[in-house]
C-alpha cells in the first residue's frame, strides 16, 4: 500500500510505525474471510481492510476524525484473527491502537459515551473497586428493564451471580515448591481476575508448586494496563504497566526469575508487548528485559514434567481465546496439557472466530457481542462436552452466561488432574452437573 506521509510526520514514531504496517498490506482481503465484525454485519468497513483504508486517510491527513471512523474502529474487537490470516504480515494490533489513541486524543465522543468509559476506566482496573461496583450490579439487576442505554443492561447481565471471597494468595508473598525447586517464576495476578474468579491464580499457585516452582507475586505487580489501552487511554495503560516492569525487574534483579507466568490471556498478549509499547522511553531496556520472559501458563507448563494421566471419562470443549491463538501465536500447548492429563478435548466449528468478549467490548458493543457469544455457545454445545475450557477470564465469563455446561480454566482442569481440589465451577448454581469421576 503507498502511503503519503510527509518526513516531518515521520518524525513521530507512532506514525513511523503505522507507515511501516500500512506499507505492507497487500489489499488482499484475506482477513476478511476470518474477521468476526465481519461476518456478522457484512460491511466492508466493519473489516481489517476497511479499517486499514479509514486509519490511513485519518493519519495522513491529520484529519479530525469523525463519527463515521469512530464507529467502525470501535467495533473492532482486537481479537487478531486478521494477523493469523494476514500472507504479507500486517501488523494490524499496533496499527488499531496506534488509531484508538488518536482517537481518543481528537475525538469529542458524546456525553454518555465518555463518561462510559470513564467509569470502566476507573473501576475494572482496581479489584477492590470492581467488586464493590459488582456487588451494586447485583442488587441492581432486577431492576434493569428501568436502563435506558442497552449497554448498561449489559453490564448489569455480566455481573457475576456469585461474587467470590478474596484470596490472600493474591497478596504479595512466596510459595514454595513442594519438590526440589527446578524454576522461580512471578505469578500475574491481574485485576479484573481477582474479583471475578479466585480460582483460577490459586489453582495456579498449587499446580506450579506441585510442578516445582517457587512462585512468586511482586510488591507493587498489578493491572496490565490492556484495559486502558485498548480504549487509546495511553498514559493511564502505560502508567498501570510501568509499575509492574518495576515490580518484576526488581524481582529480576532480585533473587531472579525463570519466567513471568500469566494465566489470562488477554493479558499476556499484552505484557508481551512491552518492549513495543516502551520502545521510546527511559523504560525500554526494562521493559524489553519484562517482555522477554513473559509467559502464558500453558508455555509453562509444557517445560515441566507434568505427569501423563489415566482415561477421565470427561469431554471438554477447548475454547481458544483470540489473545491466546492470534495475539499470542499459542494454538496447541493447551489442547497437548489437557490431553496428558487423561482429558478427551474436542474443538469447536470456527474456532478462530471471537465469543464477544474482547475486554470491555462486550459492555461498549453489547448487540454485537451478544451474536457472537449465541454462535460460540451454539457451536460449543454442538460438541455435547461435560466441560469447556478456555485460558481467559473474559472468555469464561462470556461464554458461561449463556450455557449451562460448566466452564472454567484450563489451569483448573490440569490442578484437578494433578491431585488439587475439584473445580468449583463443576457444582456452580444453573450448570448442568457432569458424571464426575473421582481423580486419583
């Protein structure tokens, strides 16, 4: 693709890039065939190419960007199956949030959306905040016909029946390993995660110990910064995910560390993308150092010695987050985990395409969302599986609103196998109870 960027806008190494990742699109329209906006509702703008061809004349043309570019480049759900599909390579991530933040920088979006995203903003980031703010959900559920915006009928929906207790495995500390001690390794513990589902980092906890890690949570660790990023917020995501290079580098420099392990995926896909995101500030070195040992659990778990397990007698249904199969490139670790453990794994029709959730998406884009999660659940369920599994909380809490078969983390499902307690999403209220046997 020819662009027109003058030298002096090349001087901006946002835009730099962004002329580097337009320059190698081929106009193909491969992504087309794999982008879920797409296939949904049909618009040549609601696609990778389309999107491209809006953020190149916005750019170029320092143009103010107008309601039509917003709309089309807020119903991208970020999910990168483009780049999966993608012949020439199209590094269309940091093309969209490069476009998310000039957005956010020149748009004037209408009250009600503005103060939306303030509100997720300063909640969804900050575990103790977020559980209050879910607990006002619940007690405001019944009376949701009352909400005049669908988008906070959406939120009351997606709020938890159930809202966990904390878990002091969060606090920052050291677990020991229960075996001579082959790797340290640094625990994400998240945000949002901590609040909607204490499981998932303790059964991590229990696994990697079992495994023979020393794990660690880091003083100071905390939100990604995804959450803010994707909305083009970049000085509150870049601030959240300073703190957490901080707090690893310091364990780096510390005692030292194997790895940083992260169990939502969304995450990972970001921590990873550090050394990008910092390139041009005093952070790099560190940042880069952060990025280059982060690790989704799964990448893990295949260095150790997990043990092979017997015949479980149980179907579970492999959803694949979009940040763990396009963001992250991780296509087979977890199906090979699941299957070791005695697990039989079955893989939806389509199981490139989005559940919807993609963040805060399924609360800013609730129609959209909602016809993807009505296809993912109906072709998880095609599957007729005991369990799903999925490596993302975002995911697990899309999907499971809308069926009755237990969902829960891959990492939960490896525990269990492994000697750790049985799932607790198995006896969740409104699931449809599978014949459990008992694991030895």
């Amino acid at each position: 693709m020819q662009t027109t960027f003058t030298p002096e806008q090349l001087k901006d190494p946002a835009i730099q890039r962004s002329n580097e990742i337009l320059r190698s699109c081929v106009h193909c329209g491969f992504c087309t065939a794999t982008c879920p906006t797409y296939q949904v509702l049909g618009d040549e703008l609601d696609s990778p190419r389309g999107r491209i061809y809006l953020i190149k004349d916005m750019l170029e043309n320092n143009r103010v960007p107008d309601e039509k570019v917003v709309k089309h480049v807020d119903r991208c759900l970020s999910c990168l199956a483009c780049m999966s599909t993608c012949p020439s390579g199209v590094h269309y991530m940091h093309l969209v949030d490069h476009a998310r933040e000039y957005i956010e920088d020149n748009y004037k979006r209408p009250l009600s959306d503005r103060v939306l995203r303030r509100v997720l903003a300063q909640i969804l980031p900050y575990p103790t905040r977020f559980r209050l703010a879910l607990l006002g959900a619940k007690i405001g559920r019944p009376f949701k016909f009352l909400m005049p915006d669908a988008r906070l009928r959406a939120m009351l929906d997606m709020a938890p029946k159930h809202i966990p207790p904390v878990s002091r495995n969060d606090d920052p500390q050291s677990f020991a390993p229960v075996v001579p001690r082959k790797k340290r390794v640094a625990l994400m513990t998240g945000c949002a995660q901590k609040a909607l589902n204490t499981d998932i980092n303790d059964a991590t906890i229990r696994l990697l110990t079992r495994l023979g890690c020393e794990v660690v949570v880091a003083e100071g660790a905390g939100c990604c910064g995804a959450l803010t990023h994707h909305m083009g917020k970049t000085a509150e995501s870049h601030k959240t995910a300073a703190k957490n290079i901080h707090a690893w580098v310091a364990e780096m420099d510390g005692k030292g560390l194997d790895a940083i392990v992260i169990n939502t995926s969304g995450c990972g896909t970001t921590v990873k993308d550090y050394g990008h995101m910092f390139r041009n500030d005093l952070l790099a070195e560190d940042a880069a150092r952060v990025s280059g040992i982060a690790m989704d659990i799964s990448e893990l778990l295949m260095q150790l010695d997990m043990p092979e397990g017997d015949d479980k007698g149980l179907i579970v249904a492999y959803h694949a987050a979009c940040s763990l199969q396009h963001g992250q490139q991780i296509k087979t670790h977890p199906k090979t985990l699941l299957k070791r453990a005695g697990f039989k794994v079955v893989e939806p029709a389509d199981s490139h395409l989005c559940c919807g959730s993609a963040g805060t998406y399924n609360l800013m884009q609730p129609e959209i969302s909602g016809k993807l999660k009505a296809r993912k659940v109906r072709t998880l369920e095609a599957k007729k599986p005991d369990l799903i599994a999925a490596g993302n909380i975002g995911c697990m809490m899309q999907i499971g609103s809308g069926t009755e078969v237990p969902i829960m983390h891959t990492v939960e499902l490896l525990d269990w196998a492994t000697g750790g307690p049985q799932p607790p999403a198995l006896n969740a209220p409104g699931k449809r109870v599978p014949e459990v046997p008992i694991l030895r």
